[in-house]
C-alpha cells in the first residue's frame, strides 16, 4: 500500500507558485485573493485562516472581508461587485456554508468568472463540464494533481464517486469523464452503495460521515481516496474510511490529515495566480 502523500505534493506546488509570484513582481503584479467570510462557523474561520497564512507564504496580496451572521444579503452583493472592480484583486473566495438567510447560489453567481478562483460560479461549472479552460473547484482538482503526481492512469477505469455536491461530485465526475474513466456516481438516495464501491478501481468520497467506507466496501488492490474531514468528540481528525482496516486492501489510500485537505489550498493559490497571470501585458 502507498500512501498518496497530498502534503507533500502541496508543498511543492506551493513552493514552485511563490518563485512564479517572484517573476510576476518583477512586472509589477502582485497576486491579490479576496475572501468573504460570513458569521462565527469555527471550521469556517479556520479554513479561513489557513488559506490567509498560504496566501502569506507564497508572497500573495490577500483581504479577509469578515461580516457579521445578521448581514443582508445585498450587502454581501456590494461588497462582491466592489471586489469584482478591484483591479489589485484576482481571485475571490467565498467561504461557505453562508447563514441560511442568505441565497448561495445567488452570492455564487455574483462573482466575476475571471475572479472565480473557487470554480463555482456557473460559467466556470458548465465550461469544466464540456472540457473547455476554466476554474475547476479545487478539491476535485487537487485530486487529478494527486493521480498526475503519483502516474495513476485514469483511462478505462470504473470509478465510484460517494457523495454529489455542487463542490465536489459533481465537477470531480466531470473531470474524470474528461479523463476517460467510466464513472458512477453515488448519494444518500443510492440503494446499495457497498455494491458500487466494491466494483470500483477506484474509491472517491467525501459526505462527511465518519468511517463510512469500511474494509468489506472495497476491493482487492482499489485505489481510496478520502476527501472527507471529520472531528471526533476525542478531537481526532478522521476522514470518511475507516482508514486502519481499508487501508490493508488498498494499492493506494489518501491519509486524513495531510491527503487531499492540503492540495485544496494549493489548488486555490494556483487558480488565483492563473488569474494574475492575465494582467500581464
């Protein structure tokens, strides 16, 4: 069993951005994220924070737009299409889940494509789906740099994606599509998810459910990768595999902390200095 070490490959792409934003300050350009953080979520203000203190390391701009959980959503509104016109800014993040008073989509759909580091406005979305350049969202991209990375061949692979979110599933199906690999994709309607796990080379899932995926869920030699991130009452980390007993099947596994969680970040940072990299003349 190997395990796909997400934090190490981060820290190379990290380490290999800040020398490009070194050339790029040379031009005069230095590149700017915006964050919109909305209410008091914990996970929300460390995610955050995280992304505050890689946009430090690789010698990035970055603004944190912090608002209270009584905010309108207009004022969320104006103070994106400030952002929008903010020629020091490239990339803008929206941290979510956002108080339930306010529209996601709607926040989402405000934000410049060009400036939509996340790859979750619809432009970017429809544009990754027919294999055209866009944003991707980045855990489903930082994934494909972890296949890259480790010369996974994607082609002609069953792959079972567990979980179908508009941030996940559904773009890490598109980009695997986009690969050649056959891909099914599973939710909390799906009848038997064991029988879909257990016929795939490859293992993809993030719900946030604990130890979801055990042992008897996959195959022989299946390739696992977790995408999950959950905080036991102990205060462990956990993903959504049981990782002690899946691991022994697996040929490849992700480990939580320090598997896809990482490459999120490096994602987000590369997709904003793909946006800075347009200002050059």
């Amino acid at each position: 069993m190997t395990l796909l070490d997400g934090k190490k490959l981060a820290k190379k792409i990290e380490s290999s951005i800040a020398q490009e934003v070194e050339e790029l300050k040379d031009k005069g350009i230095v590149p700017g994220l915006a964050a919109i953080l909305v209410g008091d979520d914990p996970a929300s203000h460390t995610y955050v924070s995280m992304k505050e203190k890689s946009c430090k390391n690789a010698g990035f701009y970055s603004i944190v737009h912090k608002m209270p959980n009584t905010i309108s959503q207009d004022e969320i509104i104006d103070t994106i299409k400030m952002i929008n016109n903010n020629p020091r800014i490239d990339g803008i993040l929206v941290q979510l889940p956002l108080p339930e008073h306010i529209d996601t989509t709607k926040i989402l759909e405000v934000v410049d494509p060009k400036k939509d580091v996340d790859g979750f406005h619809p432009y970017n979305m429809g544009r990754v789906v027919e294999n055209l350049p866009a944003f991707a969202p980045c855990t489903p991209v930082g994934v494909m740099e972890i296949f890259k990375e480790y010369s996974i061949d994607l082609e002609g692979k069953d792959i079972c994606i567990v979980g179908a979110s508009n941030i996940v599933g559904k773009p890490m199906a598109a980009l695997l599509l986009n690969a050649n690999a056959t891909v099914t994709v599973t939710h909390i309607y799906t009848k038997d998810l064991a029988k879909h796990t257990k016929a795939a080379d490859i293992v993809i899932v993030g719900v946030g459910v604990p130890n979801l995926i055990k042992e008897d869920m996959v195959k022989d030699g299946a390739i696992v990768i977790d995408i999950g991130i959950n905080r036991l009452e102990s205060g462990k980390l956990v993903g959504d595999v049981d990782f002690e007993n899946v691991s022994q099947k697996c040929s490849y596994i992700t480990p939580v902390p320090g598997g896809v969680g990482p490459m999120t970040i490096a994602m987000l940072l590369s997709n904003t200095l793909q946006a800075a990299k347009r200002r050059v003349k």
